[in-house]
C-alpha cells in the first residue's frame, strides 16, 4: 500500500463545528441535484444524479436540455455557483450565509435568465422532517473554511476511492457523491440479484430504491456525519448483508460495526491523523469488501484484479 503522498492534505474537519453549515450547504446541493435529476434520463442505480469532486468542488457534469449543455457546479475555492452553458453563457451567484428559500429563488431565477425553465420536487430527499425548499428560512449558515476543509477531504476521499476502484474487474459504479444522503460513494457488484430493499427512506420513493439496490453490493464512502452520527467517517455496507458479514475481522483497528445502521465505519480522524492515511484508509476498504464478498461468497477470482498503477496498462485476462 503507498503512503500518502501529502499528509497535510487531510484537514482537521469537527462536526460540530460546522454542523449548521453542513446542514444548509445538503439542502442546497439538493436543489442543484433535483435541477440534474429533472433533466436527465434515468440511469441504473440513479447514477443519473450524483455530482463528481472537482479541482474546485462539485459538479453535476453536462445537464442535456434540448440540444443545449448546461453544468452547474460548485466553487468551493471562491465560493460560488457556476452556470455554464454550451452556447457561451454563464452566471454567476456568491455562497454566503443565506436561506435555503433565497438560494432556491435566485438559482431558479438564474436558470430562466439562462433560457432553461425546469420544475423540481421541492421537498428534500433522506432528511426527516424536511422543510420546503422555497419555506426553508431555518437553514442560512455558511462557513467557508469549513466548506472549504470538507472539499478538500472529499478530494483525498476522491483519490483514494479511485485507487481502491481498479482493483476490480466486475461491475462498479463511478466514484459519485450522493446530495441526497450528503456521501462520496464507490460500489461494487457481486452480479447477482438481491431481494427487494424494504425502502421506507424519507422523502424517496420505495421504487427507486428497490431499483438503486436490485443487485448485490458491497458500497464503501464518505460521509462528514449527521442524524445523531456527529463525526465524519469513512463507511462499508453490504447489501443483503450476508451472514457473518458484521462479526468478521476488519482493519484498521479503529473500525468498528455500528450495529444501528449496519455498517462498519471508520472514523475519519483516524486517517486523518495517522502517519501514512491513504494505507489505513486502503486497509479498511479492502478488509470490509473482502468480508462482504466472503460471507456473501462472491465469486471473487472473475471479479479482482491487481491494484491500477498509473501508466502501465494491465495483462490481458
């Protein structure tokens, strides 16, 4: 396993002292996410929604609208929010403290400016409770250090997920962050079928997660924390969770299975500070698939392949 090549690049990222920031920069990135999820046909797994980490922060990636380009992305190195389009036109509005219903009104005003009129669900995904996005006058927080520090860990999150990925030859899904549980996220198929997921998620439909979750998986990611889980982790889950699954040996030792949400987790911290993160956070994403793949017993020799290494292409099979 390599070390990391810049220790410094995992910053010190406190729950709770950011919490409400991290809560209304979610509900924003709802917003953006329903924008791409009205406009785009639906993908396998809803992989038609998420935003990929850039050198800058988030963005959804071209948004087809007629034979238009649209991308709507986060800059969370001068804090804005870019519009773009394929046809030269762009906008342009400051992340700053303000409401969730003011961030709503004025990204929609700019998209009818921009020639794009789009109707969105305005009820949050996976958050209990939820408030309306154009009622919303609760969340106004806006740390830009803050947001900042998490960008930056969702890039060394982004790297090494991307590392752990082209050890396998089976089917995986694109590193991809989630705006509606607030993760970066990386999964692996075994290939085979799964029962119907129970659903039941707030503000989801239980169709669209039956579909997200039609097959087998092993799905590792990143979460800053929330929903009475107040610190940033790193996260393993099985779907169905096989048998033995919870109780097998993982590493580092620090991790743990957090029986409430049938996970293994590990804290973020823990990376964070260790003295080469990029092997510790290796260590348990590769000892958490390979619980998963045992006690579900995947057929791991048609699926694995050696690590990627940058500029050697890999043997034929």
């Amino acid at each position: 396993m390599m070390a990391s090549a810049n220790h410094q690049g995992w910053p010190d990222l406190p729950y709770s002292a950011w919490r409400d920031t991290r809560d209304t920069l979610h509900l924003w990135t709802q917003v953006v996410g329903k924008i791409r999820l009205a406009l785009t046909p639906w993908l396998n797994h809803s992989w038609h929604v998420p935003f990929y980490v850039t050198a800058r922060g988030l963005t959804t990636s071209p948004i087809y609208y007629g034979h238009r380009a649209l991308e709507i992305a986060f800059d969370f190195h001068d804090h804005a929010l870019d519009f773009m389009t394929s046809d030269g036109d762009r906008r342009r509005m400051s992340l700053e403290p303000r409401t969730v219903a003011d961030f709503y009104d004025t990204v929609m005003a700019l998209l009818t400016e921009i020639g794009i009129r789009v109707e969105i669900t305005e009820l949050p995904c996976e958050i209990p409770g939820a408030i309306a996005f154009s009622r919303d006058r609760t969340h106004a927080a806006y740390d830009a250090e803050y947001v900042k520090r998490f960008w930056q860990a969702l890039i060394q999150a982004d790297r090494v997920f991307k590392q752990f990925r082209t050890g396998f030859i089976g089917k995986s899904s694109p590193v991809h962050f989630f705006w509606g549980s607030f993760d970066l996220a990386v999964t692996r198929f075994s290939g085979r079928r799964a029962p119907p997921h129970p659903g039941g998620v707030p503000g989801l439909a239980d169709e669209v997660m039956r579909e997200a979750y039609s097959h087998e998986v092993s799905s590792a990611g990143f979460w800053p924390g929330g929903s009475g889980f107040e610190q940033a982790a790193f996260y393993s889950y099985a779907y169905p969770e096989p048998a033995g699954f919870r109780t097998s040996s993982v590493e580092p030792s620090t991790a743990f299975f957090g029986a409430a949400l049938g996970e293994f987790f590990l804290p973020y911290d823990a990376v964070r500070t260790a003295s080469e993160p990029d092997s510790v956070l290796l260590a348990f994403l590769k000892t958490t698939y390979a619980a998963a793949a045992l006690s579900g017993k995947w057929d791991r020799g048609a699926l694995e392949r050696p690590q990627g290494i940058a500029g050697v292409p890999k043997p034929p099979l």
